[in-house]
C-alpha cells in the first residue's frame, strides 16, 4: 500500500514521526515531500510546488493524508500570520476536487486546524502583537465567552472592562481567525461534496472559553446542519493528526478494527481535564481511538492492545516540575507501582502493551521510566510516548501500536521506542530545562533565542542525552551509534535525534 503525506509543517513530530511509524511495516511506503518544499517555521512553503509534488505522486498511491494548513497557507505557523486573498486560498483548497480526477480509487483523509489562542505573551508563533497583547487577546475573548454562556463574577466583569487592546490589532487578529474559519467551514463542504472520505478538525492548546471554543460552535454547527458527525472529528490535538491519519488508512486497507483495552494509573485519571485541552482525558481517548479506525473494549482478553495511560493523581503540571515541586497527589491520588506491575503482567501474558504517559505535559514521567528500567520491561513494549500534550502523545502511541502491533522488524519498533524516550522523558523533562537554566544564561542565550549558537548548544544537548541515557539498564543492552541532536527550529522546545542501535 502507499500512502501520500502531506505533513502540517517540517518539524520532525510531523515529518519524520509517521515516518518511523510507517518503517515499522514493509508492506506500506509512505510518499512525502522532501523537507526543502516544506517552509521553515514562520517562512511558508511554496504551496504551489506543493500541488505539483501531490499531482506528479497522486496516481501511484491507494490513500491520501493532506495537511489542509500546509496546502493552504504553507504550514502551521504561517496559518497564524497571513494576509491570503480569500479567492486564492479557496482556489488551493479545491485542489483537492482534482485528486480523483487523477486517481478515481483515492482515499483522501485531511486535517484542518481551529486557529490557537495561547494564553501568554510571545510573538515566536504568533503576529509581532502577541508579543505584548497575547494574553489580552486570549482572556479579553475568555471572559466575553464566559458571559455569553455562565455570566461572570463581579471580579471577572471588571477585569474584563480593563483589558485594553487597540483596535487595529483587535481587527488584524479576529479577521484571521474568521477567515480560518471560513476554511473549516470549505474542508467541511469538501466532505459533504465527497470529495474528503474522511476529516479531523483538531483544536491546537484548546481552552473551554474563547476564541477556539467559538470558532469550534460555529464548525460544528455547520457539521450538524448537513448532518455529517459521523465523517468529520473535533477534538485537542494537532501534531499528532496525521500520524493517527495514517493508522486508519492501514486499518482500512486491512479492513480491520483495532480492539484496544485502557486502563489509567489513577482512579480520577478518566476524569481529570489536562492542560491545554478542554475536555476529560477519556473523551479524548474515544475520539483518538476512533480515528485510527480502533474499538475500545471493556475485556483485556478480548483486546488486540493494551493501552497502559500513565494519568496524573488530581491535576496535571509541567514536566519540570516534578523535580522538586511535585503535587502531593500523585502519590496519594495514583499507584504508580500498581500501574508497572499490570503492564509487566500483561507483557508476561503475552499481550502487546503500549504506553501513553500523560501524567506531565510536555514530558515524561521519570519515575515511570525509572520503574520500568528496573523492570527491564521498556524494551518489552510495542509503543511509548510522553511528548507535549495528552493528545499529542495519544494520537502518536496508538498510531505505533497500531503499526507494530503485527510487524515482523523488532528492530525498527526498538528505534522508535528509544527515540522516544530520548526525545520525550530524558530531553523534554529533564535535559531541556537543565540546559535553559544552567547553560544559556552563561552565553546570554535564552529558550526562543539562540542567537546563531545553535551548534555549541546542540553539542551540549547530546553530550547530557547520552550522559542521562547511560544511567540507564536499557543502555546496557542497546548502544548507541553516531548519535546527533539537532535543534530543528533553533529553540529549545524540541529536539530532532539522528542514531543507530549496536
């Protein structure tokens, strides 16, 4: 089967991630542009050449995962920041009629973002603007929301009275966001014309209030109308989407359903809302499951996967702070010994055990890994993730489980395993905030700027992931071979890794 992939921009959780997936299998090519067609971060890709690339491609494959960002502004980023003439972005969109005047039996999954509202202020993303009115924005929007719906406490209705932006950043703002709007709302007719067999509308850092949660009425009033809930998912997530695109579309073509059972290390963890999302963890689950075409399934016997969820005890904090300001609750209110000696029951019985670890956002949990190592379990598993958000690492795992959980190549399956605790427990929740407080204040240097000292400090950074890598057993086992980090858009909040496994 072929796949052709159009990621939502080149970092590597987007580029390189279905394709470490996909490798697992060697019955599945995954067709996808070279990284030089893909833009750089706030430079959009040239969405023309783009359309050549999928044109010159579409007639050899049996299914097509479309970026609906990429194709239209040039990327996620720049979906954020462009002055597009509504006729020339509608023209890009409707590309995607001709697909299947080149290939009549094409499958076409695409994606489309509902537009973030952070909650800081910072213009490494965003318009210059945000820089300075980034929170405004979000919470002028909250609050206004928040009144329309449940009313506001007398403190809210005054803070909201103070929130002073000027106007002309007000309209360049708001008028982008309704125009992304209205580009939902295209890709949703794409479906309802049958022209998208199936779509994913995923929020980016979503929030119960504001200007996501509007924009996302207004989608799925427009769904309702035209009666098409069953072929088109809202839900927290981006990063992760086309991996889980790219689980259905071998699920389809084996004509299959995945039975996956979950279970979490804490009895609130169903419950608990995680940051940067706008609903309880086990609603995600069901629609993140769904996606990739899986059942979820009350019975571990019954199921093809195990899905082990590593939950927070009560709330959900950073990574970095469970050094040394970790919530009392995830000790009281979760198990996590309890937790590691299910998923070494299940192994032993020979089930195939995957790991969403969402007990931190934007990193791992330490003392998970640290208990599985003891175990010599890692190596065991078939999947693992603990990167960013909830959603972005349950879209990822179950779209390697899903991949790996009837391949024949371990080896490619043991890459992906360790490469993803290099990049989500050993960078993400330990090395990344050692060398932001320690190391770049020396330089002058800081988390967004790294002022064309991307090299030493990427020096540093593999020096520390191999130093912290070899503290554990699993290294004993598993050498690693011409190692190389690399800082894909010269920051800090992500890593790329390059390696091979002695």
């Amino acid at each position: 089967m072929k796949i052709l992939y159009i990621p939502l921009d080149e970092r590597p959780c987007n580029r390189l991630f279905p394709q470490f997936i996909t490798e697992t299998r060697e019955d599945i090519e995954l067709i996808s542009p070279p990284i030089e067609l893909l833009g750089n971060k706030k430079k959009p890709a040239d969405v023309n050449k783009l359309w050549e690339y999928i044109f010159s491609n579409i007639k050899y494959c049996d299914y097509a995962v479309l970026s609906i960002d990429m194709l239209v502004y040039g990327g996620l980023i720049p979906s954020r920041l462009h002055y597009l003439e509504k006729e020339e972005a509608k023209r890009r969109i409707n590309n995607i009629k001709e697909l299947k005047k080149y290939n009549k039996e094409i499958k076409v999954y695409a994606f489309n973002c509902i537009m973030r509202s952070p909650q800081y202020n910072s213009s490494e993303e965003e318009p210059e603007y945000y820089a300075e009115y980034g929170y405004n924005l979000f919470r002028k929007a909250y609050l206004k929301d928040k009144k329309n719906r449940v009313d506001l406490t007398s403190r809210e209705s005054e803070e909201l009275s103070e929130i002073d932006i000027p106007e002309e950043i007000l309209r360049d703002y708001e008028e982008r966001r309704n125009f992304n709007v209205d580009i939902n709302i295209e890709a949703v007719n794409l479906v309802k014309e049958k022209v998208i067999d199936f779509l994913t509308i995923p929020q980016d850092d979503s929030s119960p209030y504001g200007y996501t949660a509007i924009a996302q009425q207004r989608v799925l009033d427009y769904i309702k109308k035209y009666e098409l809930e069953l072929k088109i998912n809202i839900y927290p997530g981006a990063d992760e989407v086309g991996s889980s695109l790219i689980a259905r579309a071998l699920n389809d073509f084996l004509d299959r359903q995945i039975k996956i059972y979950p279970f979490y290390s804490s009895t609130l963890g169903p419950t608990i809302i995680p940051l940067y999302e706008d609903r309880p963890m086990n609603e995600s689950l069901k629609y993140h499951v769904r996606v990739c075409n899986g059942v979820l399934v009350e019975n571990p016997e019954k199921a093809d996967i195990i899905l082990a969820i590593n939950s927070p005890g009560k709330y959900m904090q950073e990574s970095f702070d469970q050094k040394d300001k970790l919530d009392l609750t995830y000790k009281s209110f979760r198990n996590l010994q309890d937790f590691v000696f299910k998923i070494k029951e299940f192994i032993g019985r020979g089930k195939k055990v995957i790991i969403s670890d969402s007990a931190f956002s934007n990193g791992g949990d330490l003392t998970l890994i640290k208990y599985l190592d003891r175990l010599e379990i890692f190596d065991k598993l078939i999947a693992y993730g603990g990167w960013n958000t909830n959603c972005n690492t349950l879209g990822t795992v179950l779209s390697s489980g899903i991949y790996a959980f009837d391949s024949k190549d371990k080896s490619k399956i043991l890459k992906h395993l360790i490469y993803r605790l290099i990049e989500d427990v050993i960078y993400q929740a330990n090395v990344r905030q050692n060398i932001t407080n320690n190391f770049l204040p020396k330089y002058n240097l800081s988390y967004t700027e790294l002022k064309g000292k991307e090299e030493y400090v990427e020096e540093k950074v593999e020096k520390l992931l191999l130093n912290e890598y070899n503290k554990y057993n699993l290294s004993n086992e598993y050498k690693l071979n011409n190692f190389k980090a690399y800082l894909p858009w010269r920051r800090m909040f992500e890593v790329g890794l390059k390696f091979n496994i002695e």
